[in-house]
C-alpha cells in the first residue's frame, strides 16, 4: 500500500543537527505524521524533538489527547517541544489533528483551506486542555505540517497546482529551500491523501 507522505528538515546556519524532526508511520490500518520542534536550536532541542517523536512511535494505537499527555510527562526533563500530530484512518479517510505550541498545519482541498489551530504551551512544560479537529479526507487533499522556521506566506497553492509528478519530498525540500527563515530550524512534512478500501 503506497503512502504518499513527505518531509525536508533544515539546521540553523551553524549547527550541525536540527532541533526540527518529523517521522511517519504505517500501522496498516492508520497513518501516523508528527512534526516536533525542539525549544531553541542545537543539540538539546534536537533531543527533545526526537524524544517526542520516540514517545509517540511507541504509543502509535492511543488516541490523540493520550500521545500528547504521554509525551508531556516523557518531556520533562528536556526543554520541551511544540508538536503537531495526524493521524489518518486509511479505510475511512477520518483525521484526526492536534497541535500544542508555534506550529502550524493547514489542509488544502478543493472547495476551501483550512487551518488547524493549536493550544498553548509546549509539550514537556504543560499545556492548555485542548479537543482534536477531525475531518474527513478525500482523494487528493493534502496535508501540510510546518514549523515556525518557515515563513507564514508561501504561494502553497501554487505549488500545489502543478503537475504530480514532483514527489512530496521534493516539493518539501523546495518549500524549504525557498521559504526557510535564517534564524532558525525549519522543517515541513507534506501529506497528500489516497482512497485505500479494505478488501
């Protein structure tokens, strides 16, 4: 079963890791995207975003609020991360998103953009009770995960209406490439939606 999933990541000019990472899984009967911004840059921020995504990689059947709440208690003694989650149902289509901290996810689709938004604090410090937005995919829309290391204007629609043949981590690394801001991590991970039926 092709999974149609994306990411590019990019250190601060001078450092050597990123305090940026994403990671995806496949359970088979859900897809699981998460992009993890570490507070800061460096070799601790890097830490803790690879301590959160290792948190969630292990807990990949909870509900959302419960990956959040199990990572907030793994993260306290790192600096902390602002994360975002998806998790998509393959057979239905259904995602369901959540977001604590200065990190952004938007869904293009046809009729409108949506925009998620996130609670406050920061995962590993505490954060604001919050509710995931659920919504229901459909062949084609795509899903965008983005740190704040990245500007909040990219043309996303542009690059979107181009023809398919670029690769999602392609258009990642351009979205990177061209947008990133020099004074900090960035990293995008990009999702577009597939119609998988059980059999």
């Amino acid at each position: 079963m092709a999974v149609t999933i994306g990411y590019a990541v990019r250190p601060l000019a001078g450092e050597k890791v990123s305090g940026d990472q994403c990671e995806w899984w496949n359970t088979g009967t859900h897809i699981v995207a998460a992009l993890a911004d570490g507070l800061g840059h460096g070799e601790q921020a890097a830490y803790a975003a690879k301590a959160a995504l290792t948190c969630i990689g292990e807990n990949l059947e909870r509900p959302c609020e419960t990956i959040f709440s199990k990572c907030d208690a793994q993260l306290r003694d790192t600096r902390g991360v602002a994360l975002a989650l998806a998790i998509i149902e393959l057979d239905s289509g259904r995602m369901t998103l959540g977001a604590v901290g200065n990190i952004r996810a938007m869904l293009l689709r046809n009729s409108r953009d949506i925009r998620f938004g996130g609670a406050r604090g920061i995962v590993g410090g505490g954060f604001s009770s919050f509710t995931p937005e659920t919504v229901l995919l459909t062949r084609g829309e795509v899903l965008l995960l983005f740190s704040d290391g990245l500007d909040e204007f990219i043309p996303l629609r542009e690059i979107f209406s181009e023809p398919p043949t670029t690769s999602v981590h392609d258009k990642a690394q351009r979205i990177l490439d061209s947008w990133a801001r020099a004074n900090d991590d960035a990293s995008v991970l990009i999702y577009r939606h597939e119609e998988f039926k059980s059999t």
